[in-house]
C-alpha cells in the first residue's frame, strides 16, 4: 500500500506540549540502547551503485534499532525544511518506465498490456532478480527483504483465526487480490513471453508484497481521470524510512531537479533513526499493508458493525425500514470506537435504533420521531430524548464489556499457543491489548458522562 503525507495540527497548551515533547522523544529514540551501523556487503554494493548513478548525498546511513528493526539514521542533524532524501527520476521505476527497460526482456510493451501498475511492477522485480548479477538494479534487488512473515496474507490459516473479525475479512479480500494479479501475470507471460520463463506462487508473493509495502503515491505529471492506483512506483533508499505516525514531512515531485524528494519538518539529532510518515494509519491497516504495529496508535479503533447489525428488537420489517432511514441519511455502517470518543455515525445509528418500532412510516406520528432524529443529525438538537440517549449509551457499555471479555480469551490463547512466530505473537498481542485499552477508555467515557 502507498505511503502518503498525513498529519493534524496540535493543542498548544504548555504541560500538555512539553508532555508531547518527551513522548516524542521516546518514540524516536526507539528505545535507551544504541543504533548499530549496518557494514554488510549488500549495503556497501548498495551505496556505491548510488553514488555511481549520481544519486545526491544524504544525510542517513542504514542501521539496526532496538524495537523497530533496520532503519535510517541520521549521520549529521537534520533542521526543518532539510530535504531528507532526493531520488532521481531516472531511478524511480513506474510502470511507464519499463517498457524500454524490459522491451528486451520478450516484452513487446508493457506499458500497452493489461495489467495493472501493482501487476506490472511486481512482475519487473521478479524478472530482474532472475537476472542475478546481470541486473542493472542488481543491488537494489539485493536489499530488498528476503521474506515478509509477519504480514498478515502470509500466515497459516491457524494463525489467522487469532486476528479480529474486521482484520480477517480485510486479509481474505486482500488474498483474492493477490491471487487475482497472479493469474492475470500467469496468462500475460504465457502469451507474451518464452514457455521458458515462469514463475512460482511464492515468487509472485515476494515480489508482490515488495511492491505493496514499499510504493509510493507518483504522478510527476498531472494527468486528467488518472486512476489513483495505477500511479505508483518504487523508489530505491527512500523505502528504507520506516514510518511514525508523529512525523510532520512532505513528499513531492520536483520538476525543476527532476527528483521525488522527502522534506522533514521534524528535526533529527546525529545518532536518531529518521522517519517519515505513511499516512494516519491505524494498527489494523499497518499490519495488513505493512507486517507491523505501533504502540500507542492514535488511529486506533474498534469497529462495532457486526454487534449493531445483530440487534433484532424488532419485528424485522421495522429493523428494515431503520435500515433503510440510516441508507438514506448517510449513516449505514463504519460505525466506530476510539479511546477519546464514540463516533457521530454510531450514536445516531442507536439513536434511530431506539426509538420505539416504526410502524406506518407514513404516519404523522412516525413523521415526528424520524424529525427528531434528523434534528440530532443537523445538529438542531443534541439528543432525540433523554430516555432515548440512556438506552443509547447501555448498550454501548454493554457490548464494550462483552468485546473486553473476548479480548481476554483471545489473549489468553494467543499467550497459550507455542506455534505463534514471535514476531507475528507481539503484533498479535498488541492488537488485543489495545483493543481493550480503547473498550475500557469508552466505558470510562461513559461513567464519566453518567457522574456530570
């Protein structure tokens, strides 16, 4: 999944800043021990294929942090507005950059096929690593992860049970993805290439997460009802960033030097790992697009859909005229949960959903209660009624103590089960503790407003 800019302005507010300040601090730092330089001969190769293809100096070197892993660090300190890394055109591979490239590879022209930029530059890196040594992106291909085993599409489906429910369904949507962009590969190489050239599942399956964890969003070229997907690309040294969700920065493509460059508005001190910012990401769609979590993730959520959708009160032709009410209005499903808030799309699903069975919607007495319910939507009133606003927030309590019950259970067999991966077993553990940590936040939210 492409990386992009995301950010929200900051509370001023002196203790709470400062606070900030110093939880920032901690996350950059990445923990009290030292970052160790990385000298293997894979990144060597690395850095001397850049500085002979005219790649700008930097100020990041690769290394190994305690709790995230390999990174870039900063080998002088950066200010804001530096510019963190600048990689040239020419090294930015895009689908429309391959046909020259690959025209000698059997290819007659990529770029008129069918398959999707996502399909196209998976197919590239697979067909240069096959090349070995005889490819001109050789050490690129080198540096690239040798496996991805903590991504959520490559686990065993015993692992997968361990997952939410919303997070299962996104990993077998992305599966058939996958498995789509495989057959469509399949079929364009057996009709445009050699019978001699063929690849595996998993090949494919490297090659495609390579492309789905690393991308960038790049249009150097604005271009009229583009499909948002196919503009992406890959750019070598600049996936090497991990990202935060904390970091201010800006991605663009600059004209004048012909390079997509990254500018920091955070400032790195010698010795700090360097991040950048994916996008305001939650924990859920990191681990599916990227194999990892963040601890304290403010785009957290639960998602509370399937336990709205289960409540039958009602005769079911009055659930489904509510329904259709919710359709209409706007507020059909996403309805969420976050540690500091209940969304709107909730509150005035439940609203609609208490009040009492709609009979003749026809009716001016049926007329009046939907009123006062639209009126909660635009704002003219806060609450259909108070009766109404209790029943509201009871079973919200309620269903958060059941879902804290079942994070209990599952952490539980998480803990208990010895065949979990570690590294899959701390994001698993994560996903469970946090998703309590946001069910116990809206209870207290609730007492809270029950003792105002």
């Amino acid at each position: 999944m492409c990386y992009t800019l995301k950010s929200s302005p900051r509370k001023s507010r002196l203790g709470r800043t400062f606070r900030k300040r110093l939880n920032r601090q901690n996350r950059f730092d990445s923990g009290k021990s030292l970052p160790s330089v990385i000298k293997d001969i894979e990144w060597i190769i690395f850095r001397d294929w850049l500085k002979q293809t005219g790649f700008p100096k930097t100020k990041l070197t690769l290394a190994e942090f305690n709790g995230t892993g390999r990174g870039m660090m900063a080998t002088k300190d950066i200010v804001i507005g530096e510019i963190l890394i600048s990689v040239p055109l020419r090294l930015i591979i895009t689908p429309k950059s391959l046909s020259s490239t690959m025209l000698s590879n059997h290819i007659s022209c990529i770029t008129d096929s069918k398959l999707t930029a996502h399909q196209s530059l998976a197919l590239y890196l697979i067909l240069e690593r096959h090349k070995n040594t005889k490819s001109s992106i050789y050490p690129y291909i080198q540096m690239l992860p040798k496996n991805f085993d903590t991504v959520p599409i490559c686990l065993d489906l015993e692992l997968l049970e361990f997952l939410p429910n919303n997070l299962k369904e996104d990993v077998k949507s992305q599966k058939l993805k996958f498995e789509k962009d495989f057959s469509s590969v399949c079929r364009f190489l057996k009709k445009q290439l050699n019978s001699d050239i063929n690849i595996t599942y998993n090949e494919f399956l490297w090659s495609w997460l390579c492309v789905n964890t690393r991308c960038i969003y790049f249009e150097p070229f604005k271009s009229i009802n583009c499909d948002v997907s196919e503009n992406i690309a890959i750019a070598p040294m600049l996936d090497f960033l991990n990202h935060n969700f904390d970091v201010k920065m800006k991605g663009e493509f600059n004209r004048v030097t012909q390079c997509y460059e990254i500018t920091t508005f955070t400032p790195w001190k010698k010795g700090q790992q360097v991040f950048i910012n994916y996008g305001p990401h939650d924990n859920f769609k990191l681990l599916l697009d990227y194999g990892f979590t963040i601890p304290n993730n403010p785009f957290n959520y639960i998602l509370l859909d399937d336990e709205f959708f289960k409540l039958n009160n009602e005769v079911e032709n009055f659930v489904s005229k509510k329904l259709n009410l919710l359709m209409k209005n706007g507020f059909y499903g996403d309805y969420a949960l976050h540690a500091s808030q209940i969304s709107f799309r909730l509150l005035t699903a439940l609203r609609l959903h208490f009040l009492r069975p709609i009979n003749d919607i026809s009716s001016q007495e049926t007329q009046h209660l939907i009123t006062k319910w639209q009126n909660t939507i635009s704002g003219k009133y806060e609450i259909v009624s108070y009766e109404n606003e209790i029943e509201v927030y009871e079973w919200i309590d309620s269903v958060c103590k059941e879902l804290i019950k079942k994070c209990d259970l599952m952490l539980e067999k998480v803990n208990n089960t010895n065949s979990i991966p570690s590294g899959s077993l701390e994001n698993l553990k994560l996903l469970w503790n946090e998703s309590k940590n946001i069910l116990t936040s809206v209870i207290i939210l609730i007492q809270d407003s029950k003792n105002m």
